[in-house]
C-alpha cells in the first residue's frame, strides 16, 4: 500500500512528524491565499473551523486574517494537532484557539466559516461529510475547500493515494457537483496561483 497515501491522510510517529514538515513548507502559501480570498465572502465570521488542520499553517492565516474570531482546528492526527499548538502556541493561551482531536464529528457548535485544505481526498463519502458540515454553518455562512486536481499533484500522490482508497478528482466542476449534491447553494470555484507555479483551487457554497 502507498506510505504518502498513508502518512498525508493521518500523520503519526516520525515519518508524520517529517510530513508535518513538508506540509508547512509545501502548503504555506496556498493556505495564506485561501485565507485571504476567504476574507471578504466571510467577513464579520466569528466563529471558524479548519477540519483536517495539519501543522497548523492555515490556522495560523485564519488567525490573521480574522482577527475578532474564534478559530477551531480539528485533526485525526496527534502529532498534527501538536505541530498546530506550538506552531499558534500565543492563539491557544489566550483563548482564540482551540484544538480537537478527531474528524468532522468534533464540530459540534454552529460557526460562520468551515475549510477545509488538501482533505477533500481522504473524504471516501464527500457528500455525506459535506452534508454533515452544512448543517453546523450558520445560514449566512461558507463551507470552502481548498484542493489540486489529479493532475497537479506530485506522481508519488497521484500513485499512492488511490491504493489507500483516496478519491482525486480531474475537473474542479466535480467538486462543485459534490456541494450540489450535498444541497448547497450553488459552489464558486477560484484558480490560485503563485508567483510561478499553480497552487490549486478554492471551491466554496453557502449551505
């Protein structure tokens, strides 16, 4: 079975803590600009939750780019949750931060904004998981999914995440299809690029 299928989807032990590494570093500035396109379509949001938080990257973005919320990452992986603690060690003493253990059930309470980033493909039943999380977002509030497409991702990625049962996708309008589904207000898709290369997409719905 694919080890990358395996440690991206649920980082643990060392190998988890190298791919911790990697997803701050390799991540950053995709997670920067999702925060920051997210900023206007969610403004005034006061409650947010990152699902699938990793080592904390896009939290610590959230943090910035919402200065006046309450932010909540969740995560299956311990090891990612730590990373997450030290990385917004001043968010979670003061209170703005809090971290869970665990997956799409540990949103519990009703917030303004839910991403999701580069977790879309651990999801073996988005609609179910899509619909779970719209009934915990306010009316006027956002679901987003940060994601690449198959052929963006890296070939070990493109090779190893199918075996482990993990789903890519071709076309973003796949995606778009999965929040209809779901019963979202219609999904509008955003390209992200950097200064040379393509960082990946931004697909978001009202419930």
């Amino acid at each position: 079975m694919g080890l990358m299928g395996r440690q991206f989807g649920r980082p643990s032990g060392l190998p988890g803590r190298v791919v911790g590494g990697l997803m701050a570093r390799g991540n950053r500035a995709f997670n920067v600009e999702v925060a920051r396109r997210l900023t206007a379509p969610a403004a005034g949001a006061a409650r947010i939750a990152e699902i699938g938080c990793g080592p904390g990257v896009g939290l610590a973005a959230l943090l910035e780019r919402f200065p006046d919320a309450e932010v909540l990452g969740v995560d299956l992986s311990p090891e990612m949750l730590a990373q997450s603690k030290t990385r917004n060690a001043e968010a979670v003493r003061s209170g703005r931060l809090t971290l869970r253990h665990g997956g799409v059930e540990r949103l519990e309470d009703q917030v303004d904004l839910v991403l999701a980033v580069h977790v879309l493909y651990f999801w073996h039943q988005p609609v179910d998981v899509l619909s779970r999380l719209r009934a915990r977002v306010a009316n006027d509030g956002l679901v987003a999914l940060g994601y690449r497409l198959r052929q963006d991702m890296p070939p070990p990625a493109r090779r190893d995440f199918p075996k482990e049962g993990h789903q890519l996708y071709e076309f973003e309008s796949q995606v778009r299809d999965l929040f209809t589904a779901a019963g979202y207000q219609p999904a509008r898709t955003a390209r992200i690029d950097g200064a040379r290369i393509h960082l990946g997409w931004l697909t978001a719905a009202a419930p």
